[in-house]
C-alpha cells in the first residue's frame, strides 16, 4: 500500500523477513523478502522526509536514552512507530536524558518532534507524571516504549496507573487490529491493537528509506514533576568491588594474558573492573564470578578491553550488550577481531606494561602539579 506522498508505507498484510533471531520483523515494501531494497535505502544518503504534515493525530514514543545516546532498540522502536504511521500521523518522542546528538538520531530514525527531558535517576513517579501530562496534552492515539529496563517498568507502570490495555514483548503490528507477542514455546499471542505497546528487540529494521522531520518539526524541554520517592544519589566504590553486570568500563584477560598482576594493576589504575574468558578462569588465573560469556556473566559496559580473548561465540555471548569493544591480540585473524571496534594486533604483555608506565606517570605528573605552590601575583 502506498500513500500520496510516494513514501511506501505498511500494508496490513505486510511483508516481513524473518530477522536473524527467526523473529519476523516489520519492513517497507511489497513482496517477502525485500531486504535488499530496505538494506539499498539504509545507505543512501540524503532520505526523504517520510510526512511534511499536516499531522491530525500521533503515534507517542517514549525513551531512555543510553548516556545521551539512542541504542538500537530506542531506534527500532522509534523505526517501528514510523512505518506503522500515515501521512497524518507525527511520530513524537520523548527522551529522557537527550542531548542534541540523540535529537538528531531520532529524526533519523523518524521521530518528526522530540520532547526533551532530565533522566533524573530512579525517579518513577515524577516519569509517571511527566508522561501523564504529556499523553493528556498531545492525546497521542498510540504510545510504544521498547520493552526493556526503565521504558518497559514505565510503560507498565503508566498503563496500570491509567487502567491501558497493554501488549508486551511484540513482534508485529497489524495497524488498526492486533497484535503478536511472545508467548513461551515458541508460541505467538494474538490481541486486538492496545493503546500502550511494549516492543521485543528486532521488531523493526532500524535502517529507514525515509526520515522524519527530527529537530525541524521542534523540540522542546520539559521539566520533571514533584517525586515521593528520593533519589540518594549514586556513591562510589572501588572497581574491584563492583559486580561485572554493573560495570561500565572492563579490563578483560584471556588466555593471552600471562600478566595477571599488571593486568590487575592496569585495571586499578583505570577504574576498571576485571572480567576473564573461561580458559583465564579455568586455569586458576581469575575467579569464577570474574568469568564474562554463556557460561558467566553477561556484561553491558561503555567500553570493553579484552587482551588476549580468542572471542569464542560463548565469550561474545557475554559482551553482545558492551558499547566499545577493544581487542588486543597478537592474531589479526581473531573472531574478537570481528566483533571489536577496534584493535590492536599486539603484545598483550608489553601493551599493558607500556599502559601502567603511562598511566603512572601522568599520575605523579598530575599529583606533581597539585602540590605545586600557586604564585600569587600583586
Ligand atoms: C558449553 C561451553 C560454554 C562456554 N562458556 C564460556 C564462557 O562463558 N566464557 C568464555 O570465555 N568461554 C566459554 N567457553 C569456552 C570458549 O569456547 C573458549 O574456549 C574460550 O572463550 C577461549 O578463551 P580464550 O579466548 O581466553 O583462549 P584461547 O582460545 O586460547 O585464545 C587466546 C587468544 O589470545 C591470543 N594471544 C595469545 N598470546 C597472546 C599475547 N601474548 N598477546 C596478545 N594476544 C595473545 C591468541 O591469538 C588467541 O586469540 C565455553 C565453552 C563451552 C563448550
């Protein structure tokens, strides 16, 4: 089905690729199977405004966003409002914790206005009433949230508070009819289209062919309303003793790392926490709740650095979540290679003794500078 404004857009009986996780997933275009048509826009440059308006109803999507950033299940879930929208419908999202650079990725990813908002930590009532006043100011006809950590709590949250009828963990939309959740074995549950949706992972391909009007259509900031529940704050403590899942920059050993005590120096000079490959743990180098993968912990840190990790699928398994991988490995040819975004074909040895040199001299040039006496001028 195709609007005027020659944007393709869903049909109900659309069609679909089943997604590497064997999930379908909701696309543009009009046979089974047009991945390669969806895979040619997603890299073409200048994309085309899906809708310039006038817009007489919208589709509201709501956001955490991850430090500042849009991770590819907020994008997916902004993607999968888009497809489903007409013409006149304006995709508006609310981010919590947004910065100009997640206003434009959400235009990118069809957002056509964005509202801005504090995260504010752990703050659920002053989220509840924030969202409240919105859905009564803008009277969206949908709102979809991506069914994971804080958004899916909210989204749940805000349709128990407001008696919503809410669909979670979907994976396909009918536009104006139902919609498919997980069910356990493999099944599907079937319901008619609620106002509140909670989106599985990989419901959308998040490469548009079209974007939407982002920071043109406004943005704006909106202030966090009064909470009962009072944020503490966070405080600190040493990365050593910090759990892994928690962790947002990790020191990780392999068998490569022969080093165990510069590894650990390294880690304590960084402020990282230190995870180890099965093989590192086995061997008695590193403890068993130090151990990242299938069989260990499933870490989501900012940056990973794994010295001497082969990247076996079960390690990679435990790091799919982290932002930054950084390998180094003295095999260019390394499956971590692969999954890294960058790497150093390297010593591990002599890396991380030239790093603890480094790091030890720009900490005693820096104490250096504190102690030094300031002058004061007359
Ligand atoms: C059921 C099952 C569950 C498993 N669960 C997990 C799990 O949870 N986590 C996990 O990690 N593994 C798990 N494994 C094991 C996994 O398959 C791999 O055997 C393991 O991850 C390999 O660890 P590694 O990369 O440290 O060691 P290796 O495979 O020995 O790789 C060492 C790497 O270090 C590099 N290297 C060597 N010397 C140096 C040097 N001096 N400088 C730089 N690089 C160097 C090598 O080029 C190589 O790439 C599991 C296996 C099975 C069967």
């Amino acid at each position: 089905m195709f609007n005027n404004s020659a944007i393709p857009r869903i049909d109900p009986r659309r069609p679909y690729v089943i997604g590497p996780s064997g999930l379908k997933r909701i696309v543009l275009g009009e046979e089974v199977g047009s991945r390669e048509q969806l895979q040619a826009h997603g890299h073409s440059k200048a994309k085309p405004v899906r809708s310039n308006g006038p817009f007489k109803q919208r589709s509201l999507v709501v956001i955490h966003t991850d430090r500042g950033a849009l991770d590819e299940a907020a994008r997916e879930t902004l993607a999968a409002a888009a497809i489903l929208a007409t013409a006149d419908t304006e995709v508006l999202a609310l981010l919590f914790g947004g910065n100009a650079d997640s206003v434009a990725a959400a235009g990118e990813a069809g957002a056509d206005r964005v509202l801005l908002c504090e995260d504010g930590g752990y703050t659920p009532q002053r989220k509840l009433a924030l969202l409240a006043t919105v859905w009564q100011r803008e009277s969206p006809s949908q709102l979809c949230l991506p069914d994971r950590g804080a958004d899916a709590d909210l989204g749940r949250r805000f349709a128990s508070r407001h008696r919503l009828a809410v669909a979670c963990d979907v994976i396909e939309v009918v536009p104006g009819r139902e919609v498919r959740s997980l069910a356990p074995a493999g099944q599907f549950a079937v319901q008619p289209l609620p106002p509140v949706l909670l989106l599985a992972r990989k419901v959308a391909d998040a490469r548009l062919p079209f974007r939407g009007l982002g920071s043109d259509g406004g943005t704006e900031q909106l202030p966090l309303l009064g909470e009962r529940v009072r944020d503490l704050g966070s405080s600190s403590c040493p990365a050593s003793q910090l759990a892994l899942e928690e962790a947002d920059l990790i020191v990780s050993a392999g068998n490569g790392v022969q080093d165990t005590a510069g590894l650990r120096q390294l880690a304590e000079q960084m402020g990282a926490a230190i995870g180890a490959s099965r093989v590192a743990v086995d061997d008695g180098r590193f403890a068993r709740e130090q151990q990242v993968g299938a069989t260990g912990k499933t870490v989501q840190a900012s940056a990973y650095l794994a010295f001497g990790i082969s990247g076996a699928v079960q390690h990679l398994q435990g790091i799919k979540e982290c932002r930054h991988v950084i390998a180094v490995n003295l095999d260019a040819a390394a499956p971590i290679v692969k999954r890294a975004d960058l790497t150093l074909v390297e010593d591990c040895q002599t890396l991380i003794a030239a790093l603890n040199r480094l790091l030890a001299a720009e900490r005693a040039a820096s104490s250096a500078a504190a102690a030094k006496p300031v002058l004061e001028t007359a």
